[in-house]
C-alpha cells in the first residue's frame, strides 16, 4: 500500500466521522451550535491552562512582593539597630569623659595655685616604646615645652614640643624625662627616669636613694618641687621594690606609674606653677 492511498483513506475515515457528528447534531437539533460546542472543547482546557498559569504568576508576584518588603524593613532594621549603636557608644564615650573631668576637676581643686589647660590626646607614636603621645592644645593656649602634663592620677610626663593647636608629650617611662621625687618615711631623694628595658612592664626606676634607706615596697612616690619643670608634691607613682645597684653605692626602686601611661585620653598641662 503506498501512501497515497494510506493518506485517502485518513481523509474518507475523517470525513466519515465529520459526517456521524453533523448526523447525529441534525437528529438532536444541536447542528447549529455544533462550531460552537468543537470551539468550546478546544477552548476550555485553553483557559484552564492560562488560568492556572495567571494563578501561578500572581501568587509569585505576591511572593516577590513580601520578599521585597522584608529586605526592605531588614535594611530599616539594620540602619536602626547601627543607629542604636553609635548613640550607646556615644553615651559610653561621654560618660567616661565626665568621669575623667570630674576626677581632674578634683585634682585641680588641689592644685588651684597652678596655672592649667585641658587637653585630649589625638595620636600616638605607635614605634615609640615609651608611649609619647599628640593632644589638641598648643602655642595658643599657652602651651610650651617643658610644662608637666598629668591625669588625675598623677604627673605623665612632660612637653617636648608645640604648634599653634598640638603639642607632643614624653612620658615618665622614656630616659629622656627625669624627675627629682622623694619617697618613704624618711623622704629620701632620688631621680625618677625610665629605661627602654623597664618600658616593656610600664614602670619606671628611682636612682640615687642612700644604701640605707627606708624606702620599701609600697610607698607613694612624688616630686620635690626642686628645679623649675616640676612643682613639689605631684604623685608620681609607687614604689614596687628596692635593690641595691650594681656598684653597691646606692639604692634604686622600681616604680609603678600612678597615670596608666599606655592608655592617656584627657590629661591636663601644668602652664605655669610659679
């Protein structure tokens, strides 16, 4: 059989069933909705499909909605809780502040015959062992090399140079600071000075003390008021333990600074005590 004729017998057995259709919709007298019912037939799944189709596509649309919404109240969120953040760093940061002035306040309170200006530190040199730092005051506050800078804990170190709003500051830990102090029961004197040995542990050494001095472990250390940098009876710092050195002239002690050198923030400057 060739295909011709397979193809004209597909296009007699349609007609044939076209033709049963038409017979039957003639006997109910449906023939003239006929092209309506076939279109319908085609049709309905036609608009199922789309319907389920427009169903899913809204529903997902819904979905990107409520995911949008959410990262954009997350973001809120977020941009809240920062804000939250920096308000409670802020306080914190104030409260400490407040805490500091008040304690140099009462320290001033003490040393009211002292000329004195307040200052933040704004740098470190962080290659210096000795922990010398930058505050915001200078030339034009009256600021000038050599005045004593304290915390209320007690001296820190001394100017070494300004500018018109910056002055630099050596610590007590440095051997190039030196401050004549007394110490004991006895009021023994010595020289207060810092090594590059000694740095690493934040303390710092008196020299000079007699071979039988009462000076021991404990006791306050603070400055004689003996030549022009430094008034009399600033705390320096206390005495952690005595030896002998090594000529076995004399005493030395190790001292622990009063001021927490490494961690300055508000200090005040001694400007003139005369």
């Amino acid at each position: 059989m060739n295909i011709q004729s397979k193809i004209t017998k597909a296009l007699l057995a349609a007609l044939l069933v076209i033709a049963g259709i038409m017979a039957y919709a003639a006997s109910t007298g449906q023939l003239t909705t006929l092209p309506q019912n076939i279109a319908g037939a085609v049709a309905v799944p036609f608009q199922k499909l789309t319907s389920a189709i427009g169903n899913k596509l809204e529903v997902w649309s819904d979905r990107n909605l409520n995911i949008d919404n959410i990262m954009r109240e997350n973001e809120q969120l977020k941009r809240e809780l920062a804000l939250m953040r920096s308000k409670q760093v802020d306080y914190d940061r104030m409260a400490l502040e407040n805490k500091e002035y008040k304690e140099l306040l009462g320290i001033i309170d003490d040393i009211s015959q002292y000329s004195t200006v307040d200052a933040n530190v704004i740098g470190r040199d962080g290659m210096d062992k000795f922990y010398s730092f930058t505050i915001d005051k200078g030339d034009r506050h009256g600021i000038g090399v050599n005045d004593v800078v304290m915390t209320a804990d007690g001296v820190v170190g001394v100017v070494v140079e300004t500018g018109p709003n910056f002055a630099r500051v050596s610590t007590i830990l440095s051997p190039a600071v030196s401050v004549g102090c007394i110490a004991g029961s006895e009021r023994d004197v010595g020289i207060v000075t810092g090594s590059y040995d000694l740095s690493e542990n934040n303390v710092c050494t008196m020299h000079y003390l007699p071979k039988d001095t009462k000076v021991k472990a404990g006791d306050i250390v603070s400055t004689t008021g003996y030549g022009s940098v430094f008034p009399k009876e600033l705390i320096v710092g206390t005495v952690e333990s005595v030896d002998i050195d090594s000529a076995g002239n004399s005493k030395f002690a190790t001292i622990k600074p009063a001021a927490d050198i490494t961690d300055v923030k508000i200090v005040f400057v001694i400007t003139d005590f005369s």
